[in-house]
C-alpha cells in the first residue's frame, strides 16, 4: 500500500460562519489577536462586520492591513514588527490569498525570528507558530488550508515558497457570503486558481489516494461554477459551489503539491507583480499540452471530471478535449490576455525560466522538462 499522508486544518464551512471568528479564535488560547486585512476587505464591510464578533469574546485585538497582492518581504517583516509590538499571541486573517500568505509570514517571524527569506524551501520552521485563525474572501487561493506560503523577494524579483506543516492555519472559516462583493475579474481570476489547483494536484507526481478525489471534487465544481459565478455578484449557489471547489483545491494541492504551471506563473509575479491567477489561466492550457504524453489516462479522469462526452475515447484524445474545455473556459470568464499583455519581454524568458526550475512545484510536475523546455512554454504563453 502507498505510504502517505494528510494535513488539514479545522475547517468549518458555511454561510455566516464570519461570527464564528472570534469564537475560534478563543479556542485557540488567544487574549490578544493581530487582525490581518486589507482596505479592499475593509471597504466592502466585512471586517467592520467581523470585530464585534472578536470583542463578544473579550479578545483584545489590533489591525494590520499593511499587505498588497502579492505579499513583499518588507511587508511581512513590517507585520511582524507590529505584531510584537502590539504584544498578539494570535492571529485572525480575513482575507484573499495574499492576506493569508503575509499573516503565515508575520507568525513565522513571531516565534522563529530572522527574515523570512531564512524559511524559503522545505521544513526550514523549527519553532511552533502562534495560533492562526484563516477566513478567506476569495475562491481560489486554498491559502486558508495549505502549508504553503508564497512572499515575494524584492530584491532578486521572484516568488519564495515556504512549505511546513507548521503554515497551516488552525481553523479554516469559509464563508461564501465573503464572495458577493468580489468583482467579475477578481472571481475569475481566483477561480481560475482553484480549477488550476485541481488539474496540477491531480496529475502531481506526489498525488495519492486521500489527494485524487479532492483534485477532482474541485474541477468538477469549479467548471460547474465559475461561469455562473463571474456573471453574478448575487448568485449565492454558484458562490457557494465555489467555495467547495476552492476548499477541496486547496486540501488537494497542500498535500500533493502542483506543477509547472504554478512554478511558471510564481516567476513572472515576483518579476513584475502580475495576478497570480490570471497567469495561472494563461500558462495552464499549455502546459497542460506539454505533460499530457506522460499521464494521458490522468488527463482523460479530468475530462470525466469536467463533464465532456469522453466514453470510449482514447485516453489522448480525450485529455486533448479536456485541454480545450479549459480554454474555453478561460475565454468564457474574460481571461484572454497572453503574458506579452501583462508586460513579459522576450528577453526575460531566459531568465523567468531557469528561475522555474528552482520552484519547488517543478519537482511534482508529471513530466520532466528542461530549461529549453520551459522557455519555449513560456514563448507560448506570450
């Protein structure tokens, strides 16, 4: 039998659960909270919506919102500066997936000290982290159940992923309400995220039995969903199955890890702070195309899981159909952009590509590519 294993947080899914912050937080041990935001949440209401639910449990807290997309190293050590001061032993984020990924940064520096540069790679997290209670208010990132953490390095101008046990937050709250007041291109771009998770995780080098069904839990759901959910901003149903389809993504990929798409797509927004979904819908149909040799059956699953007419298909021709489902799934939702449009230079290709080779999702990626490989990808994608 496959020797494997499965980490998750407490996860409590539902709509209104945002009440339950505080809750879950005392739970936790915690007396004083650091509240991790931004002002797009803040705006929108849902923070001022949050507190009382904080301060019903007598939780003293302070809020941070120093965090932009694509958290920056500065950030998270500014972050974590605050937290000390302010004297937290716990943290609330409520947030998209780059709120989470500071919050994750700003616990690591609490208790291990240093810059969060010393923790990029695998199990590089000696110390525990305070208790950290994850809210996300995107479908998309699985940030709030991963042990990943992405921060980006702004002096050397690329992603760094930091994967521990210890970055995975105590309780997960998913609310779908939290998603009525994203835009058309934030939900699309997020969710092309989830679908993302889904495809690598399944066809991951490191996928197993416990991962698979979640991998494919999310595709199913995401094409079921994102449509409907980047028409409406009302569309509660489809909100909610986005949710689920963010949330088994998520429990997927953090145990499976993903591919050559996320490891592509993480040098171009550490280069020059593109979406980190919107790549993802950019690189995934053809980097698909490239691994489909290796794990043709793989991709025919997929097609099955996405819903298309593929009974008695040879399993190329039927991973071939699920290709084009993507795409027309990405042009459906308004992501039509190539990387040229989003500022990529034929002469950063080179560069972004030996960068991907050091990404720790390239060594999960079903089919073995080389520097070339990945270069003539990228030109693809331009």
């Amino acid at each position: 039998m496959q020797v494997c294993k499965f980490t998750l947080p407490e996860i409590i899914v539902g709509c209104g659960v945002l009440e339950q912050a505080g809750k879950a937080a005392r739970r936790l041990g915690a007396t004083r909270v650091l509240v991790v935001s931004d002002p797009g949440i803040i705006a929108a209401g849902w923070l001022e919506q949050m507190l009382p639910a904080i301060e019903q449990e007598g939780l003293d807290f302070a809020i941070w919102t120093g965090v932009t997309p694509n958290p920056k190293d500065y950030e998270v050590e500014a972050g974590a500066a605050f937290y000390r001061a302010q004297r937290c032993d716990a943290l609330v984020v409520l947030g998209g997936g780059s709120c989470i990924d500071a919050a994750k940064g700003i616990a690591v520096l609490s208790t291990n000290g240093g810059r969060i540069h010393d923790y990029e790679g695998i199990d590089r997290i000696t110390r525990p982290l305070p208790p950290l209670v994850a809210i996300p208010t995107t479908a998309g990132t699985g940030a709030d159940v991963s042990q990943f953490a992405v921060i980006t390095d702004t002096r050397r101008r690329i992603k760094m992923t930091l994967i521990s046990k210890s970055l995975i937050p105590d309780i997960s709250l998913t609310d779908p309400l939290l998603l009525t007041t994203k835009d058309a291109w934030l939900t699309a771009s997020t969710g092309m995220d989830a679908l993302t998770h889904g495809i690598e995780s399944y066809v991951s080098l490191a996928a197993t039995f416990l991962t698979e069904v979640h991998s494919l839990r999310a595709i199913s759901l995401a094409v079921a969903g994102l449509r409907r959910s980047v028409a409406s901003q009302s569309d509660l149903e489809a909100k909610e199955i986005m949710a689920r389809s963010s949330l088994h993504a998520g429990m997927a990929f953090s145990n499976a890890i993903l591919g050559a798409t996320h490891a592509m797509a993480h040098q171009v927004g550490g280069l020059l702070d593109q979406p980190h979904g919107e790549l993802n819908a950019i690189l995934l149909p053809t980097v698909m195309e490239y691994n489909l040799p290796a794990c043709p059956e793989r991709y025919a699953t997929i097609a099955e899981a996405m819903g298309l007419p593929v009974a008695g298909l040879p399993p190329m021709e039927a991973g071939a159909m699920a290709i084009e489902a993507v795409r027309a799934l990405v042009a459906d939702v308004g992501l039509t952009r190539g990387l040229a449009d989003l500022g990529v230079k034929e002469r950063d290709l080179p560069t972004l590509s030996a960068n991907a080779m050091h990404d720790a999702c390239m060594a999960t990626n079903p089919r073995e590519a080389s520097v070339e490989a990945v270069m003539e990808l990228f030109y693809a994608a331009m």
